[in-house]
C-alpha cells in the first residue's frame, strides 16, 4: 500500500473508532467444539480456524498441508489433548516449525489440563489392544460444566498473551456463561425425562454427556474405545441390554451402523443417530445448539 493510501486507511479506521486487525490473535484449534468457545470469548480479538470437522471423528483427521500453513501463523494451539489428536497432530506441528505454538512455547493449550478426566486406565495400558483412550476419555466437552472450563482457560490463555483487551476476553467469557446457565434452565424437563434411563452407547464419547443428563449407560458397542463391535460383544450387549430394559442404541453419525441396528432390532428399539461436535449435522452452529440438540433428541426418544 503506498504511503497516503495507508494514512487514508488508518484515518478511516481512526474516524470508525475500529482497532487496525493486525492485532488480532491468530487461533487454530482442533475441533470445532473448541474452535466455537474460543470465538466466544475472543470476538472479533481473534481470528480462529479449526482443523477437525465436526462430522469426522476427531480420532481421525487427515493431516493436509494446508493445515500445516495455518499453524505456522498461528498465536494459539488449543487441542483437545489425551492423545485425542496423536495420530496427527505431531506431523503438523513438526512441518509448522512454529516455537510458539510448540510444547514448551506460550501458544501451546492442552484444554484437558484443566479438566477433570473421566476413565483414566489404572495401571499399564496396552495400546496394541486398541484402545484410542489410553490417558482417559477425551471426550469431555459433552457435559456443559467442562464447557465453562474450556471457557475460562481461552479466557485466560487470551488475556496473558493480549493483556491490553483482558477486560474485554473477561466480558465476552462471562457472556458465554450467562448463554449457557440460561440454556441448561430451559433444559431442565428434558434432563428430569433422562435421569435414570438406561441407554446403549457406541463409543465411550457419550460419557460425559451421561454423567449430566443422568441417563445411564448400560453397554457400549465398543469392547474398548476404538475396537469394532464383534459378534460375540454384540451378544453381550443384546444380554445387558435386555437386563437393564435399554432400547436405544445411541452412535454417531460417522460409525457404521450394521451393528447397532441389529442390537436396535433385537431390543425392538431405535437407533439415535446424534453429533458429538459442533457441526456433526446440518443446523448444530454452535456449542448451545449442539448440546440442546443432542438433549432434545435423546429425551424424546426415551419418553
Ligand atoms: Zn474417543
């Protein structure tokens, strides 16, 4: 831009009392849950990109190139963490070559260091037996409590490394936290529908997502996360289903579903097809809409 141009375009910014967007923190996170909180509370502050989509399964991205573009710019790495992102995540921040988003650097946010983690393995875990959840359940941003963490931990993430707009990251979290109260009281005749019910579950995912609805989760179609039903299992899960009175079989939308439709069929049930990640189905934009969703469909399907 030649130098009047530039005065021009300063003073146009200057007359709008809008901030010059050099500014801004450049945000790559892993998935789209996280990459919704993060606008939440970084409004325009930030700019933010996300690796994963919601409907793939966050255990298995492709790492692309383009991604390694996006990380070698970026101020801030969020990742989900529990080795969620370690069949890929190494790779692109070796190619990014970024020491600020790199273990050790300032940009570097493993979100699951400030959560409590459900099924933490006891003792020695053997990864050859293909367990995709060797240091726990990653997959905690299904309770909305743990979105609040993740909230809070943006919030101070942002702020340390953006100290002049700390009380703007603090308003916009805050924000955050009076949408989500106000979501969970409209959800209250729902949750009162599920506490208690027994359901069956593919993969451990829906672990969170039980200990606050308070549905109960009778079988997994899983034997260990990331192992494909077998049939002997899957007999296994007909018996414990049919014990506990379950008739839905919740997965979703990227598992096969040969399996938990016969289970389905055996129990004379349904199968719930439901996102676990922002974007997982057409309409689900954000982190509310996706835990309404996902609130909405179970307790209607267990009335
Ligand atoms: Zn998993």
């Amino acid at each position: 831009m030649k130098s009047r141009q530039l005065l021009f375009a300063v003073g146009a910014a200057l007359a709008l009392g809008t901030r010059p967007a050099v500014a801004q923190l450049k945000v790559v996170t892993s998935t789209t849950d996280l990459y919704d909180i993060a606008r939440s509370v970084g409004g325009n502050l930030i700019t933010a990109n996300h690796i994963g989509e919601g409907y793939q399964d966050p255990h298995f991205i492709e790492a692309k190139p383009s991604f390694v573009l996006q990380l070698r710019n970026a101020d801030v790495w969020a990742f989900v963490g529990l080795d969620l992102e370690i069949g890929w995540m190494p790779l692109l921040l070796d190619g990014a070559r970024n020491p600020k988003i790199k273990f050790g650097g300032p940009g570097y946010l493993d979100v699951s260091k400030a959560m409590p983690v459900l099924d933490v393995p006891q003792g020695n875990v053997d990864r050859s037996q293909g367990d995709v959840h060797p240091l726990g359940n990653p997959h905690y941003w299904l309770d909305p409590e743990n979105g609040r963490r993740i909230a809070r931990l943006f919030k101070a993430k942002f702020s340390e490394l953006d100290r002049a707009h700390e009380a703007d990251y603090d308003r916009n979290e805050k924000a955050f936290e009076a949408r989500l109260n106000a979501a969970e009281k409209e959800w209250q005749p729902q949750l009162a529908v599920m506490r208690g019910k027994p359901v069956i579950a593919y993969h451990t995912s829906w672990r969170y997502f039980a200990e606050y609805t308070g549905v109960k989760i009778v079988a997994f179609m899983e034997p260990k996360p990331g192992v494909p039903p077998s049939p002997s299992h899957v007999f296994e899960v007909i018996k414990d289903a049919k014990a506990a009175g379950a008739k839905v079989v919740m997965q979703e939308p990227f598992y096969e579903r040969k399996m938990s439709d016969l289970v389905a069929q055996q129990l004379g049930g349904t199968v719930l097809v439901e996102p676990a990640s922002v974007g997982g189905v057409k309409g689900v934009d954000d982190y509310i809409a996706l835990m309404k969703h996902d609130i909405d469909a179970l307790a209607a399907a267990l009335k």
